[in-house]
C-alpha cells in the first residue's frame, strides 16, 4: 500500500489518512495476540510512515471502540444464535479483548494522520 500511495501521489504530495496503530515506544513481543488474530506480523505506528505533517492521537477512542463492540456482541449473542456459531463469537471476544488490553495499557493507539509523501519511495516498502 505505501509503494502504490508513493506511486501515485505527486512528488511533494500530502496524504491524510487513520489506523490503529502500534504506540511508537510499544515493548517488543506484546501485540502478539492482537497480531496473531489479525494474521500480520507487525503494525505500523505513527514514527514508521512518511515524514509527518500532523497528527490527532486518539488512544482513547480506540479502546472505546473496541470496548463497544465488545458490549454490543455480548448482548447480542442470544440473537446471534444460528447466524453465528458460538466458537466464532467467541473467538471475536476474545480478539477484541486483546485489543482493549494493549490499548489500555498504551500498546496500541489510533489516530488522523497528515503526512507530506516525498519524491521517492519511503523507507519502509
């Protein structure tokens, strides 16, 4: 995605985009069950893109989030009976409960993103 963005933006462009992200000061080691769940071996976080233009952290709304999510299919579960196994919901819980942990504990971050994309390709493709 970061060699096709390069790509096609002109030298000199801007690029404003959001993702839940890694925190930059993340401990090695410790988003493996929330990578392992999403089948990737690492995130990026806000240090590993382009050189940054600004940036809006938003921490708290991304445990928020996933907290949400988490409540609203805990209480749907009864509805969800014979649309969804009960290993998939759980399976989901279990997910987000990996996410809502590394966010609290400042593992994870989301955030908008402004980043002014040079001429050549960046660092990291």
């Amino acid at each position: 995605m970061l060699a096709e963005i390069d790509r096609v933006l002109k030298p000199g462009g801007e690029l404003v985009f959001t993702d839940p992200l890694q925190a930059n000061d993340c401990p090695e080691g410790v988003l493996a069950p929330v990578l392992e769940r999403l089948q990737l071996l690492s995130l990026g976080s806000f240090a590993f893109y382009w050189e940054e233009v600004a940036v809006i952290e938003l921490r708290d709304q991304l445990v928020t989030h996933y907290r949400r999510v988490a409540e609203e299919l805990y209480a749907r579960r009864s509805r969800l009976a014979g649309l969804v196994s009960d290993a998939y919901s759980e399976h989901m819980l279990k997910g987000l409960g990996n996410w809502i942990e590394a966010g609290d504990r400042g593992w994870l971050t989301w955030g908008v993103m402004h980043y002014a994309v040079s001429a050549s390709p960046c660092c990291c493709c």
